[in-house]
C-alpha cells in the first residue's frame, strides 16, 4: 500500500478584485503564504485567513489550501 507524507502546505486568499470593464465578468486576485505548518487545521488557517484579508484593500472570495506531499511505497 502507498503512503502519502505532506511536506509542504500553502495558504492562498482569493481578493475580488472588481468585474472586467469589457465583459462585466469578475476579476480575482490570489495572495498567498508559504511555509505553512502541515499540521495546522482547517480552523486555525480560516481564522488566520480573516485575520489577513482584514488588512487587504480587496474583498476576500474564498480560501484556498495546496498540499503538497511525497507519495511512497508502505513497505
């Protein structure tokens, strides 16, 4: 059986950034944060996310968290 470990993680704030002056569709933009402790739930990063996005000129649109990890075999 196959093993996944997580050796990185990164959180991402999708900011609305207004609508397209030509197509009236919105417009996004993504910040986003590094070195992120793997072990951090899924609580602790949406508290942390508000916390952030309240000091972001743009309004927050969603949360976002890459994983990334090593695949292995179990054996």
């Amino acid at each position: 059986m196959a093993v996944a470990d997580m050796i990185s993680s990164q959180l991402r704030l999708i900011l609305f950034d207004g609508n397209d002056p030509v197509s009236g569709d919105p417009v996004y933009k993504a910040k986003s944060f590094n070195n992120v402790k793997t072990d951090a739930t899924a609580d602790q990063l949406y508290a942390i996310a508000n916390a952030f996005a309240g000091l972001q000129e743009r309004s927050l649109f969603n949360i976002e968290r890459k994983d990334s990890s090593d695949i292995r075999s179990g054996q």
